[in-house]
C-alpha cells in the first residue's frame, strides 16, 4: 500500500495529464498575442511621438529664429518706418500689439486665436508663449509645455488631399509676397522658397505647389504644407511680437509616414484576422479532441477517463465534498452470453441502451461512465443507505426489461462516502484522509463489493463494508503465504477418531487440516480451505495432507502401534483429474503405507460432476486396497441415486441429522432407514458430528459403525492421538 506521499504524487501525475487535456492554450496563445500587440504599437506610439516631438521641436526653432530676428530689429528701430516697411514685405505674418493689446502693426490676416500656453520645449531652457491659429487645429501648445499633433484632423486633411478635390484660395499678400522676394536675394534661402512660391490656403494650411502646377487639382500638385501657430515674442516698452509660425512639411515625406503607418496598420490587421482564425479553429479542433479523450466508442458515452476526472472533482470540489456520495460498480451480467447467442455489435448495442437508460435516471452533479467491457462506473449522491438502495433497484428493474425477449440481469457494488466521513478504508497504516483519496480507491471498493456477487447471475445490490475488506485483505494474505506455507510445514495434521458405539474401541480417524498461522494462532480449515478451492490450491493441501497421513500411519506401525485406516478429505476439484487414484497410490507408497490403512472421503457435491469419470477413479481407488467413503451424506442436495451407481465402501452421515429441532422422533426415523439403506448396500456406517450420548446409544441400537464427534473427541494433535491407540 503506498504512503501518503506516494499516493498524492500519483495523483499530482494524473491530474498533469488531466490538465494538459483540459487546457485551452489557444487562449493563451491569444493573450500573449494580445498583450505582445499592446506592447508593440505602445513602443511604436512612444518612438514616434519622441520622434514628431523632434521634428516639430526643430522646425519651431527653425521659423522662431526667423521671428526673433525680425522683432529684434523691430524693437531696435521701432519709429523707422522703412524698417516697418521691410518687415511688412519680408517677413511671415505678424502683429504687435501695445501694453493694452491694442494692435500697432500687422502683416496678413490676423488669425492668431491669443488662445495660448507656454511652451518649453524638451531642453527647458527657454519658454515661449505660443498661441494657436484661429483657422486651424491641427498643432496646438499643450498644457505639458509641449506642441501637440491633433491627429485625428491631420488625418481628416490627409484624406480630404487624397480623396477630394480641394478648393484652395491663393493668399492675398502672397502674390505681393513673391514678387518683391525676387527682388531680395539677399533674404535666406527658406523665406526666399515661401515667398517665391505662391501660398494656397485652405482647411487652415497653407501650401506651396509643385514647379509644374499652377494650380491645386490634387495631392500631386502640392509641394509641402505649412501649418500656422503663433509666438509671442517680448519687443520692449510692453510690446508683444506675435509672429506667425509655419510649420512645414514637405508633402512627399507626409504621404511616406502615413503610407508606413498605414502599411503598418493593415499589417497588424492581417496578423490579427490570421492569428484569430488560428485561435479559433484550434480551440474548435481542442473541442474535439478533448472530447474523444473523455467519449466512449462503444455506449457513444463518457469513459473511465471521464469518471476519473470528474469523480475526483466531485468528492473534493469545493461545494460538492459536503455531500453524500456513492461509488457505483454496475454490471450487466449478461453480456458475454448475449454477445455469444447474439453478436458482439448486438451486445455493444445493448450497453449503449443501458448507458442511455443511467444517463437518464441521474442527475447533472452525478456521473455515469462505461468503464470496461459490462461495467459502468457511476458516482451517485445519496441520502441514506435505504433510499440509494431502493433507487438501484428502482433502475436494475427498469433495465431488467429493455431487451424484449430478454430479462437481464444487472448486479451493483455499492461503495459510500458519507460527507462526514474524512477517511475510508482501515488499513493496517491508519485509515486514509479524505483529501488523499481518489475515486478510483472508492470504486474499487465498489467493485470489491460486487466481486461478492460474482458466483451467481442474479441481480442484486452488495454495499462495500469492513467485513468485506478484512475478508479481502485475509484472502490476500492467504494467498501470499500458501506456498511458503507448504515448503514451511505450517500445515498441521489433526486426527479426529473414529469409535465403535458398541464397544467403546477406536476404529479409525479423520484427518483434518489446520494452519499453525503463528506461534500461538491455529487457523481452522474453515477459513482458508475455501479460498484454496476457489484458486486452485486445494489439490496441493490434498496432497500434502495424503502424503503425512501415510507418513505417520507407517511410523506408528513401524513403532509397533495397531494402526486403524485414517480418511483423507479429496476435495471435489482435485477428482476432476483422470489420474488422481494413480497420484494417491504413488504418493502412498512412496511412504510405504498399507493402503488398507488410508481410507478417502469424497464431500457430496462432487457426486454431481462427471459421473462416469468419478466411477472410474472410485473402482481404481478401490482396486489399490483404499477405502472410499462418500463425505456429508445427506446434507444439501439429495444423493439417493449417486449412492446406485457409485460403489462406495462408507457412508458418513452429516451432522446435521443429529443438529436441532429435526434431531427427535422423526430425525430417528430418517436415520435409522439411511443406516439400513447403507448396510444393505453393503456399506460401513459413520455418523458425524455426535455429541450426546442418547444420540450415541441410538446409533449403537441401529447397528451404526464408527461415530465421529465431540462424545468421544475432537479433532486432536497427533501426539494426542498416539495415545488412543494401542500397540
Ligand atoms: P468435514 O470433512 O465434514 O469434517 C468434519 C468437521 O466436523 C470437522 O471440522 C470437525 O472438527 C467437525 N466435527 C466433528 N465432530 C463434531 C462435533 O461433534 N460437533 C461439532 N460441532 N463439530 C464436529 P473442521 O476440522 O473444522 O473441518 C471443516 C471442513 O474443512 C471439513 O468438513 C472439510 O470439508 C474441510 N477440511 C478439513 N480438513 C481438510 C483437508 O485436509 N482437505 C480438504 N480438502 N478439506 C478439509
Ligand atoms: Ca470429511
Ligand atoms: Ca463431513
């Protein structure tokens, strides 16, 4: 039996294998693509607003150097008014504006909003006040000091210049504008490049066209697109320069990052759709494989795996280990035979109706599960013994009749785990926890309580209790200890005699077999011959019991003793064998016994197997010089006509006749007419199991033989026995 430790380890290995069933890691695989996305486009989001923040950053220092220098010179010659002039001509958009905000001066429209915030840019070191446009909305100061990207209308304008044809209006001054720049060399190259080209205006941009296009048709005819903020800047006596920024972009590199951005979006979209089919189609392959696992082919049910799984689920979830509940061993008994008269998919037929009939009759928490060839393995919960056991019935006498021309029969072993119980099962370690228990232990015990059943083919319900499990665990260690049990002489012979009513004299004896089991433990035969019978083992007992009753019979007659012939159970497997007399006659004489001094006792039932065959080694026996007696007259099944045939030198009358109310004037009669029934079939008569002495000198008035009981002995060591003989 293992440990504790042991068990819980099996189970931790097959609840892993449970589990790897169980999981879904399609949905895993499906987080773990989510959250890789999630990563992705929030790396991709960071990199690119690090990297617009530093486009934009250089381009605003770009046209703020323009500005200042224009302000710097305004506010160090603000009455001449030739430089007010130039300024007008040269520079971008501008006003400047008093101490009140009243305006001074301006260049272009005014479209500064005055809708501002100050702005420090990543380095800090410097802080400007910018304003946003009032036309346009797609740059503006942000709160955090920085200038933010309205994207959403950027794209708007982006799709518009794709899509539409956009209506742009030329500029009021820039005509001017360009043609006074052709007369300025001198200026720098970028004012040079806005003031040369022509600014369309629309959605709040500005743009300047291709060389080639006069005119705005489409995306194509662009060259670069301004977009307008406004910074002020400190003029001196309170005045404000507030000049008109623009921000540009050249319109090939705009479409370039939006044609990546979109490439980069359909390819996220793609891998998505892909990864979400795989997902999907392998959760419903995962489905259907899961449900082979737990599917049995043959009742179109759940298997054992299911039972396994569940079972254990159920009497240690955490709602359900509170409840009542039974481990089921169902049998269909008929199923071999039904398979043979009929057909093997016949018989697969009818469990599939049988699993379907139990599958209907319980409820969703319990569990029916075919678990091998005629077995069902089901956990039902329970109130009490008495109610479980009426609804066995209740469905062994439903299924009894679903075949029309047939009645089966079903049997249950039934073994319960109560919700107060914490443990099951004595065994010689202490009783097991609950929590160290597996289904499979309660089922085994279910089907140790139906394996009682097995020797009939009746229907019928066997609860797994303590008695059963001792007489299990003893047919264990029987069966462990048999061998060494013979090679190690625990097997001991006790003879009980055998007396003449009339006279009071020893006339033979029976041996009877016991186990000295220990020291002070002597097993009677009661409690292991069955077991023997039933595995096989009797035959070697017989022997071993033949060989040291010729043993001592020699040795006792070599020491002088007068020896009377000692009977020999045979048991009735061991006569199936055609050369038993041969076996017993050599065994015999190998220890140098008489024969005449070994008598062989047949037990009644054996009388109904192979008659001829049993003639047969009887009138062997009988040839060698053996005496053959038949065992228990009397006792079960009648045996009137077996005594016909067989020629049979004893008759033993069972104990019975002398036991309970039967035991009076009728009893007598029956007796007295068996014992003359014997006689004149020539028989020698020995009545067993006497223990009254009214009873013994009835016998003696009847003409009976030999009694054998407790009057006169019990069975007794042979040590004990010596001294009842004579030399
Ligand atoms: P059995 O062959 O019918 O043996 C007679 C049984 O009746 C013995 O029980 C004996 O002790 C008991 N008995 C005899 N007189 C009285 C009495 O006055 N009162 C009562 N109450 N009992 C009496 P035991 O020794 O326990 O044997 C039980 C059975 O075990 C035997 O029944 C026999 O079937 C089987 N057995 C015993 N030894 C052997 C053996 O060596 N080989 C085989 N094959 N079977 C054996
Ligand atoms: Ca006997
Ligand atoms: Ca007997």
């Amino acid at each position: 039996m293992a440990n504790a430790k042991d068990r819980v380890k099996i189970k931790k290995k097959r609840t892993k294998i449970f589990r790897k069933v169980r999981n879904n890691n399609s949905f895993g695989t499906f987080f773990a693509y989510l959250f890789l996305l999630v990563l992705f486009s929030a790396i991709f989001v960071t990199i690119a607003g690090f990297f617009v923040e530093y486009i934009l950053e250089s381009k605003f220092y770009e046209e703020y150097s323009k500005l200042s220098t224009v302000a710097e010179i305004y506010e160090g010659s603000k009455s001449d008014d030739n430089i007010i002039q130039t300024m007008m001509k040269t520079s971008n958009d501008f006003l400047i504006t008093d101490k009140t905000g009243n305006i001074l001066h301006q260049k272009g429209k005014n479209t500064c909003s005055f809708e501002g915030n100050t702005v420090y840019l990543s380095d800090k070191a410097d802080k400007f006040l910018i304003y946003k446009d009032s036309d346009s909305d797609y740059l503006y100061p942000g709160k955090d000091g920085y200038i933010k990207v309205r994207w959403k209308q950027i794209w708007d304008l982006y799709s518009k210049m794709l899509f539409d044809k956009i209506e742009f209006t030329v500029e009021g001054s820039g005509d001017e504008a360009g043609d006074e720049a052709d007369d300025e060399p001198d200026a720098a190259s970028e004012d040079t490049v806005v003031a040369e080209k022509k600014l369309h205006e629309a959605h709040g941009v500005y743009v300047t066209l291709n060389a080639d296009s006069d005119d705005v048709n489409g995306i194509r005819d662009i060259d670069s697109i301004k977009i307008p903020l406004w910074v002020s800047i400190d003029a001196g006596d309170g005045e404000n320069f507030v000049g008109k920024m623009l921000f540009s972009f050249n319109i090939k590199d705009v479409v370039l990052v939006f044609e990546i951005a979109l490439a980069i979006v359909v390819v996220a979209v793609v891998l998505s759709i892909l990864m979400m089919i795989s997902i999907i189609s392998g959760i419903i392959k995962y489905r259907r494989v899961r449900n082979l696992f737990y599917k049995d082919f043959v009742t179109d049910g759940k298997n054992w795996n299911w039972y396994l799984i569940n079972g254990d689920k159920r009497i240690h979830g955490f709602y359900s280990r509170n409840q009542n509940w039974a481990a089921v061993n169902f049998v269909f008994k008929n199923y071999r035979n039904y398979c043979l008269c009929h057909s093997v998919p016949e018989g697969e037929e009818a469990l599939a109706k049988i699993n379907k009939v139990i599958e209907g009759s319980i409820d969703k928490s319990e569990i029916c599960a075919h678990a091998t060839t005629s077995n069902f393995a089901l956990l039902l919960r329970y109130e009490n013994e008495e109610e479980l056991r009426q609804r066995l019935n209740q469905l062994i006498e439903e299924l009894s009749h679903i075949e029309e021309e047939h009645e089966f029969s079903f049997q249950a072993g039934v073994a319960l785990l109560p919700s107060d119980s914490n443990t099951i099962n004595d065994t010689d370690e202490g009783r097991i926890p609950r929590k160290e228990l597996f289904i499979d232990d309660i089922y085994n015990n279910a089907c140790s309580a139906r394996a009682v059943l097995s020797d009939t083919d009746e229907s019928g319900i066997q609860f797994f209790d303590k008695n059963l499990l001792d007489d299990q665990k003893w047919t264990d260690i029987v069966q462990e200890r048999q061998a060494a049990a013979i090679s190690g002489e625990e097997f001991k012979v006790y003879y009980q005699p055998k007396y003449n009513p009339q006279d009071n004299t020893l006339r033979g004896a029976e041996a009877l077999i016991r186990w000295q089991f220990s020291e002070d433990e002597l097993v009677p035969p009661g409690k292991f011959i069955p077991i023997f019978e039933k595995n096989g083992f009797i035959t070697e007992i017989d022997h071993y019991m033949i060989r040291h009753v010729a043993r001592d019979q020699k040795m006792w007659l070599d020491q002088g003793y007068k020896c009377v012939p000692v009977s020999v159970n045979v048991s009735r497997a061991h006569f199936i064998e055609t050369d038993l007399a041969e076996q017993i006659l050599g065994m015999v004489d190998e220890e140098g016994c008489p024969h005449n001094l070994i008598e062989i006792e047949l037990t009644e039932s054996a009388f109904f197997d192979d008659k001829k065959a049993m003639i047969e080694t009887i009138k062997k026996l009988k040839s060698y010089g053996f005496a053959v007696s038949m065992d228990d007259f009397g006792a079960g099944y009648s045996s009137l006509n077996s005594l016909k045939d067989m020629p049979l030198d004893v008759l033993k009358l069972d104990a019975d006749f002398f036991r309970g109310e039967d035991a009076g004037e009728r009893g007598q009669i029956v007796v007295s007419e068996a014992i003359r029934l014997g006689k004149s079939l020539n028989m020698r008569i020995v009545a067993e199991g006497v223990e009254e002495k009214e009873q013994v000198e009835f016998l003696a008035s009847q003409g009976c033989d030999m009694i054998q009981g407790y009057y006169y002995a019990k069975p007794m060591p042979k040590s004990d026995y010596v001294s009842r003989m004579s030399k």
